[in-house]
C-alpha cells in the first residue's frame, strides 16, 4: 500500500494483495474502501483479478 495526501488534503494512491503483482490506484477515502472491497476476498471465495478488471 502506498498512501499520500495530494494538493486537496485527499488520499491518493495505489494498493494490492501481498504476493500478487496486481495494485489499483485510488483517489480519496470512498475510492480506498471500494478497493479494499474488491481486492480482499469474502470468506470461502477466492479473488479472479480478470473478473474485477472487467467490472471497471
């Protein structure tokens, strides 16, 4: 995770699993959070990084 303030006090930056090569970039605290929900998996799933790119 690497995390930054821009000109406008929001956070900015960009986030990942441990051990897999795929980040998303975010911009503001919303935009974090729907991140966090689409990279951590729900319990007995596993994360399809083709399938969560194709939703953007």
């Amino acid at each position: 995770m690497s995390v930054t303030r821009d000109g406008d006090d929001r956070l900015s930056g960009s986030v990942g699993l441990a051990g897999q090569e795929l980040t998303r970039e975010f911009s503001g605290t919303l935009e974090l959070l729907r991140t966090f929900e689409e990279l951590v998996p729900a319990l007995d799933t596993t994360v399809d990084p083709d399938k969560e790119e194709a939703k953007r």
